[in-house]
C-alpha cells in the first residue's frame, strides 16, 4: 500500500506546520519545563511546538486521506508577499519615530495594497479604526512604553 497525496496544498501545510513545531519546540527545550502546576518558561512554548506538530501530522495525513478532495499548489503570489514584508519592515523601522497611530496606518494601506481589491475608503476606514483601537487597548490601557504621535510633533 502506498501513500497517496490527494491535496497537495494540505500536505505542504501540514509539513510546514510540523516544521516550525518541531523547531519551535526544539528551541524551547533549553528552558526549564517545569510542571504544569508550576509552568517553567519552556512549558508554554513546548507545548504549542507539540500542539504545532500534532495538528500538522493531522493536516497532512487527511490530505493523504479517502475522503481528500484534489488540490495542487498554487504559484507564490511574490507581489503580494512582498508587499506585506515590505509593509511589516517599514512598521518595525516608523513606530520608534512615528509612533502607533502613523505605523498602523502605514501598515494597513500598503498590506491593503496586497490585497486583489483596494478599495481606498474601507482601507482608511480599517486603518484609523485599528489605529485607535491599538492606542487605546496598548498605549494607554496597557501602557506600553510606546509613542501614539512622532516624537517630533510631541505625541
């Protein structure tokens, strides 16, 4: 009897998902376990490598299953996966001078722009509505030591 790969889109997954478990909880493993009445800092990121990984083999072997339906994968979408690095990277470098409000709204229209359809009024609808809602729950709920405004306008 030979394995049959009948979606190739979830087996890829899977295997990717098995992965980063598997890496995830091998870094961990350094760390002290401990019990989970008494959690160590490795326990939490063991155990979502193992979890990773559980849900990987479970991905790949239904793709592999009867009840399976065919799927191939699909080219790299380089564009969009450019964009939205791209978009991640700027965010890194703006939110020490820029602030939350600016990086946020940086970050959505240019992973908007990934996107099949850009519409410019829901985008900068999104936008300042996560914006405010990052501000409010981080910046001043939680306070995290991060600037709302540019430092060079006083924020």
């Amino acid at each position: 009897m030979t394995l049959q790969i009948k979606n190739k889109r979830d087996f890829y997954s899977g295997l990717m998902f098995i992965l980063f478990g598997v890496l995830f909880a091998g870094a961990a493993a350094r760390y002290d376990f401990g019990a989970p009445a008494q959690m160590g800092p490795g326990w939490f990121p063991v155990v979502l490598g193992a979890l990773l990984t559980l849900l990987g083999l479970l991905i790949g072997l239904g793709a592999c299953g009867l009840q399976a339906r065919e799927a191939d994968v699909e080219p790299l979408a380089w564009r969009e996966l450019g964009l939205v690095l791209l978009a991640i990277a700027l965010f890194a470098l703006l939110l020490p001078s820029f602030g939350a409000v600016v990086s946020i709204i940086c970050l959505v229209v240019i992973c908007a722009w990934a996107g099949r359809e850009y519409r410019p009024r829901e985008t900068a609808l999104v936008a300042v509505a996560l914006a405010v809602i990052c501000d409010i729950v981080f910046v001043r709920g939680l306070g995290l030591p991060i600037e709302s405004w540019p430092t060079f306008i006083g924020g």
